[in-house]
C-alpha cells in the first residue's frame, strides 16, 4: 500500500512526488505539450516538468484564465519556458486548430502528455455529437496524437532523443462496461451509466497508447508510448459532479489519498526519468509499471478501438 510509501522496482512509491522522481534531471533539450494543464495535476506536471528546464506548451480550454498559472509558476521559476494555446478536446475542430497552429510555430515535440479528462458526467454530447467522456478522453487526444505525430518523429530524427507520448488513464479502467468498449452504443443515452463510461474512456486510454507503441516500434521510430494511473488525488475538481462524494473525499482524503505532487509524480516520472528509456507500450502507477487488466491487454481490442477511432475521427 502506498500509504506505507514501499518501494517498487524504480525506487519510488505512491508517495514520491513530481520533483523528488525527476530530480537530476535536465530537461533543457526538450519541448513538452501537456493538455488541461491550467488546473490539479497538469498544473504541477507542468510546474515541475519547467523546473526541469522543459520548454512546456500549455494547452488549455481557457487560455486567458491560464495566464495566472503561468505567471505563478514564473514567479517561482523565473527561468522557466512556458507558453498558452487554446485547445478544447471536446471538439475535433479546435483539436485540428490546435495542430495547425503549433505545426505552424515550427517548435519540436519531445514530449506529449495527454492529461485532460472529465470524470463521471452526466449524459452529453461533444459538439461532434459523441458521448462527451469517450470524446473528451479519448477521441481528442487520439486525433491530437495523430496530427503531431510527424512533428514528434522529425523531432525525434533531428535531436536525436527519443519522443514520449504519455497518456493519463485511471484504475477506473477496470469498471468499463461488460464488453470494454461499446463501439456500436457509444451513444447510447438509454444504456449510459456515468462511471462505465468513465471506465471506457480511461481504458481507450491504455489501448490508444498499447496499440501506438506496437505501430512505432514496427516503424523503427524513436518514440515510446505508454498510460498510467496518477492515484487517487485529494483536491482536484474531477469529481465537481459528484457532491456528496467530492465532499466526503475533501474530508477524508488527506488520510488515505494521494495529494497534487503525488499525483503528478507518476506522469513526471514516465515523461522524464531515464528510467523509462526505450520502455513502450506499458501502463504505470506509483511510478512502476503495473497490471491492467485484461481488457487493457487485449491487442485486438486495442486495434479495434483504433480503427473505430480513425473512423470517427476521419468521417468520410
């Protein structure tokens, strides 16, 4: 149990935090996207991955209110790169806007973190009419890792260090619905239950990045792909649906769940620590690799999501 803070085999626990798991670690070199990195754990990912020396791309739903991140963390860093884009996942078209946009700034890509999620909502459609969890979780970063992708490997190929793409899943993958993911009723309004859904989405999660790590090493590319789980966090505002549940935890939690620096340790961890070199296609918490479940493990789900995925993404 973390709470004991043991040791797995990198040498940390649930208890280490960002900094303590990348410390060392010169991060200069590198440039890093991280989405819904204005609030709970994206914020410290990004803190921490600038602390580094990591040039870091915020890419948030409000930029404007993402302007009093970045100038807290220059207040505490004043070296530190940052920059603000818009980017809402929810939305295919400010996914593809996004990737214009940052193809068009001619910067590299070593990094990209795909953090931002929503937990539990209700029933709502995406402005592409899809199940808002499935769209926001997944499908915006699945189109968001595609269009990048060629920056990322030119990156690669010209720095000679090896890309990483970093997806955010949960534990809650294992409550997916029965048959994992509901191709032919992701929106289905009748059958939806918030947190199967949530499941769903947090186990795409770890089949985008299972599916992407096979294709890059079939490619020969430099770039690892891999998901994780941050922990359960106190003080994050994922549960704002759930009131009871929020408040009980804001009582409870600092006894039993992770805080902010804990949580971002595991994404910091798979990002920067050298660790990690050339592993792919693993999924992580406490910052050592753990067991998904077996849904997790299946390959030919993982390619049956990511031809779904290409289907919805690339409408004909």
């Amino acid at each position: 149990m973390w709470i004991f803070g043991w040791k797995g085999p990198s040498g940390f626990s649930a208890s280490s935090t960002a900094e303590e798991v990348t410390q060392g670690i010169d991060g200069s070199a590198l440039t890093a996207i991280v989405t819904g990195a204005s609030s709970g754990i994206g914020v410290e990912t990004t803190r921490v991955l600038a602390l580094r020396g990591v040039h870091v791309v915020m890419a948030v739903r409000n930029a404007d209110a993402s302007q009093n991140v970045k100038e807290s963390i220059l207040k505490e860093i004043p070296s530190a790169k940052i920059d603000v884009m818009e980017l809402d996942l929810s939305s295919m078209a400010s996914v593809r806007k996004f990737a214009s946009q940052y193809q068009s700034s001619n910067l590299p890509l070593n990094l990209l973190i795909n953090n931002a999620g929503v937990m539990a909502s209700p029933f709502m459609l995406s402005q592409d009419k899809i199940e808002l969890q499935f769209a926001t979780n997944h499908l915006g970063h699945f189109l968001l890792t595609d269009l990048l992708l060629e920056t990322m490997k030119r990156t690669a190929r010209e720095s000679d260090i090896e890309g990483r793409i970093v997806n955010v899943s949960s534990e809650g993958h294992r409550i997916a619905y029965s048959e994992g993911i509901r191709f032919d009723k992701i929106n289905d309004e009748s059958g939806y239950y918030s947190w199967y859904a949530y499941g769903q989405s947090k186990l795409a999660n770890i089949l985008h990045a299972k599916e992407l790590a096979r294709r890059l090493k079939e490619e020969g590319v430099e770039i690892t792909a891999n998901s994780l789980h941050p922990g359960a966090i106190i003080s994050t505002n994922l549960m704002r649906h759930h009131g009871l549940i929020n408040t009980v935890g804001q009582m409870l939690g600092k006894y039993f769940l992770k805080n902010i620096p804990q949580g971002a340790a595991t994404t910091c961890y798979v990002a920067l620590n050298p660790q990690v070199k050339g592993v792919s296609g693993e999924y992580f918490l406490d910052s050592n690799i753990g067991n998904p479940s077996a849904k997790a493990k299946d390959a030919d789900l993982a390619k049956k999501l990511w031809d779904f995925s290409c289907t919805l993404t690339n409408p004909k």
